[in-house]
C-alpha cells in the first residue's frame, strides 16, 4: 500500500480532488522532469524509473516481512511475564545479514549498469554523457564528437542568466536560443554566490560555483520555449531567477543571430525622434515613446526626482543598461537592446507587455524581492540608507518600501512604451508568451485594493 500510493502520488496526484494543488502540482508541467525532450533528460528519467522500481522492491521484500514480523510474532493474549518464559532472545543471524547485503549490492550494481527505459542508458554511462556529451552507445547521438558545436558561456547574477555566444560575439539576458538537432556545449560561471543551472525537460542540473568553470550539454529535436530554473538558493529572489531556453530551427536561429547584432540607433531630428536598427529606414516614435526615450537615457528627469531638487536623472536606464552597443559578456546587468524580441522579463518570471512592463519599471520590489534595480532607485530617492548591507530584503527599511513607487505613471508608461519598439523588424517572432496567467483570489484582490487605498498620510507604501 505504502509503494503503491508513492508511486500514484508520484503520477497521479494532479488527479486526486481538493489537494492536487498541494501535493501533486503540475507533474507534466513546464519544469517536469517526467516528460523529457532530449535524450540527455531521457536518460535521467530513465534512472529515475529504474531506482523507483529497485526501491519498490527493496521496500516490498524488507519492508513486507518486517509488517509480517510485527503481527506474526507480537505478545500473545494471556501472556504473564512473571509466569510464562520469554521466547529466546537473538542478535541477529549472520547468514541473514549476508544475503542482505548481498542483496543490497546486486540491486545497487543493476541500478547502476542495467540499460533501462527508452534510452537504454546506463545510469553510470548517463554521466559522462551529460558532462562531457561522450557516448559509444549504440542509436544514442553522440554530442562531444559533433563538429562544430554550439558553445554559450552562461554567468550567473543575482538574480538573472546572461548568455555569452563567443563565435558570434552576442551578448543576451534571461532568454537564450539553440537550435534543433545540434549539441550544445555550456559553459557555467557565477560573478557572485552559487547558482544552479536547470532546464528541466532538456537537461539536468549543473551549479555555477565561484571561481570555476563547469560543463554541461544540451541537445533537442523538439522545437519549444523551455522553462529553466536557479536551483540553488541563492538569496532574496532565488525563486524568481528563471529562464527561457528556445530550441528553434537551423534556419530561425540564423535569422535571430543575424537581428541580435544590429543595434538600435536614436536619432534626433527637427520634427521628432527615430528609431532605426542597423541602417533600416527609422521609425518616427509617439509622443509617449519619445518621453520613454528620454527618461531611458537620461534626457528628462522624473517628477519625484525634480521635487527633491536634482538637476540630473540619476535613475537612467543608461546608467547601468548598455544601448546602441553589445555589452560586455561580463557586464553586471541585463542587455535590453532588443528587449521586445523576448517573451518575458524580470529573470522569466512575468510575461513581456505593456502592463507588466509598466509594473517592473515602476514598482521592482513589488514584483522581485530584492533585486539590485530596486535596491539602486531606493538609494536615490533616499527610502533606504545608502549603507544598506546585501541583506537588503531582511532590514525594516526594504519591508516596508518595497513597493514605492519611483515613476509617475505616465513615466512608466512612456519607459514601458519606449521599451517595447526595441525589436528588430527582422528578428523571429517566438509566438504567445509562455507564461499562464494565475487568476487571483478574492482574498488577494481584497488586500492589493487595500494597498491601493491606503491613507495619503503614509509618505512610502508598506509591503
């Protein structure tokens, strides 16, 4: 019974009414190892499924005659321990305490030798292949003798992935793309603590471990818009540093290198300002993009920020966000130079538009706990001290100006706006954003209103 509704838990437990939600999840869901898209990812389902059944066993064969032991053998109604003698008491039975071991060993040397499921991969042979991509099985694509493989340095950041091309000198942030039917070699680095790099359905996971370079390899024939995963935890936002990784076609690749390396280029003119990348005739912007052009970089200044008498924009998105140029493959912030190509934003975790967009720009530690843009516009405006130590989201000053808001909204609506014409009219379209949209409950719709009406007398917002 205890092995059976393991195993239905383990397949079956988005099924069962009123506690799917919490004990089963989404196990076919986007970051499910159960439904593997690579032969790599196949391989450690395949181990998986093969230890769960050797486990099964093992619980069934010791387990049963321990259940067995304890009905069969317990004290007998009538017993008097003054009168009637105890059975005879032992320490154990060697030939016993062989066979088990011996038992032990055989299951351990199956789980690791035996050619299981649809790969037939060993799970010793599984290793080396997803390290190394060496393989000399027979029907299994073998990944490190491939010619030319594609190589990504990818660095970890608190709390986002950057991913460095190095044959094709692009720099880009949070989403990466690779084709089909080609292996991938990754190499992982980390510009500051442990992080943990996890595309679930294509590949298992690998940290990035300060001062060290590891290794992996990814290889698909599915084309999709993957979820990945830091599985590491590595501070405030740990659980909102995502990823995308987009397994497309020879020929989609090609074409989102090509627009990767064409820059936007600002250019103001008598009768307005335009937007063009690399040479294509401009675009005239709104009125509204133009003011988002402005505040980007550094032209306008934010109400607040005039009300405090500054006579510069010190929260320009040029200040840290690299424009018109590819930033460094170890620059500390996210490359937006095509922002609008992407699906998503803030490190994956909502999805790219308007609303959203607005939301991040405006208010950041409402929507990521912590996060350096946040901690940068709050020293600004003065809700924090300037020597605020790293543990920013533990002190009483982030709690409750998490969610202030640093632009007015038509602000965030032009940097939104502004933000959004960052796409090359000839980069592939990557389809519908890949994120569900959560329906809130009424309990979290009634506090938001609440947030939203609080006393004007509270200068800062509480979180």
């Amino acid at each position: 019974m205890i092995v059976g509704g393991f195993i239905y838990f383990c397949f079956q437990a988005d099924q069962i009414p009123g506690i799917s939600s919490y004990i089963g999840g989404e196990p076919y869901g986007p970051q499910s190892t159960l439904e593997p898209k690579g032969p790599i990812a196949q391989s450690h389902l395949d181990s998986f499924m093969l230890s769960l059944w050797v486990a099964a066993l093992l619980c069934i064969t010791v387990g049963g005659p321990l259940v067995y032991a304890m009905f069969a053998f317990k004290e007998k109604p009538g017993f008097d321990p003054k009168k009637d003698q105890f059975p005879r008491q032992t320490h154990g039975n060697t030939i016993v305490v062989l066979g088990l071991i011996g038992y032990s060993m055989v299951l351990l040397i199956l789980i690791a030798f035996l050619p299981f499921g649809k790969m037939k991969i060993p799970a010793l042979a599984a290793i080396p292949y997803f390290f190394e991509g060496k393989t000399n099985l027979v029907g299994v694509p073998s990944l490190e003798s491939e010619k030319d493989p594609l190589e990504i340095n990818v660095t970890g950041h608190q709390w986002w992935f950057s991913f460095h091309y190095p044959e094709f000198g692009i720099v880009t942030s949070n989403e990466f793309v690779f084709p089909t039917h080609k292996a991938v070699k990754i190499n992982l680095e980390t510009e500051d603590v442990m992080h943990s790099f996890w595309l679930a359905k294509i590949a298992g996971q690998v940290d990035l471990i300060p001062g060290q370079t590891n290794h992996m390899w990814l290889y698909t024939e599915e084309e999709g818009n993957y979820s990945g995963q830091c599985a590491e935890f590595c501070g405030d936002s740990h659980a909102y540093m995502l990823f995308r990784g987009i397994a497309t076609s020879q020929d989609k690749f090609e074409q989102w290198i090509k627009s990767q390396t064409r820059m936007p280029k600002i250019e103001n003119k008598d009768d307005g300002t335009y937007l063009s990348f690399n040479g294509d005739p401009p675009r005239k912007l709104t009125a509204l993009e133009a003011l988002g052009e402005k505040l980007y970089n550094g032209k306008a200044i934010p109400a607040k920020l005039k009300e405090m008498g500054h006579k510069t924009n010190d929260v320009s998105c040029n200040r840290c966000h690299i424009f018109g140029a590819m930033p460094h493959p170890k620059w500390p912030n996210p490359n937006l130079n095509h922002l609008a190509e992407r699906n998503t934003i803030a490190a994956g975790w909502r999805n790219l538009n308007a609303e959203q967009l607005k939301t991040w720009i405006q208010q950041p530690g409402k929507v990521k706990p912590g996060n350096r843009m946040w901690r940068d516009f709050a020293t600004v405006y003065k809700v924090i001290d300037a020597n605020t130590t790293e543990t920013l989201f533990n002190r009483n000053q982030t709690r409750e100006n998490a969610h202030y808001r640093f632009f007015n909204t038509e602000e965030a609506n032009a940097l939104a706006a502004f933000l959004l014409t960052l796409k090359d009219p000839q980069a592939p379209d990557w389809g519908e954003p890949p994120l569900t949209e959560k329906k809130k409950s009424d309990y979290r719709k009634t506090a938001q209103l609440r947030l939203d009406q609080e006393s004007s007398t509270h200068k800062l917002a509480r979180n």
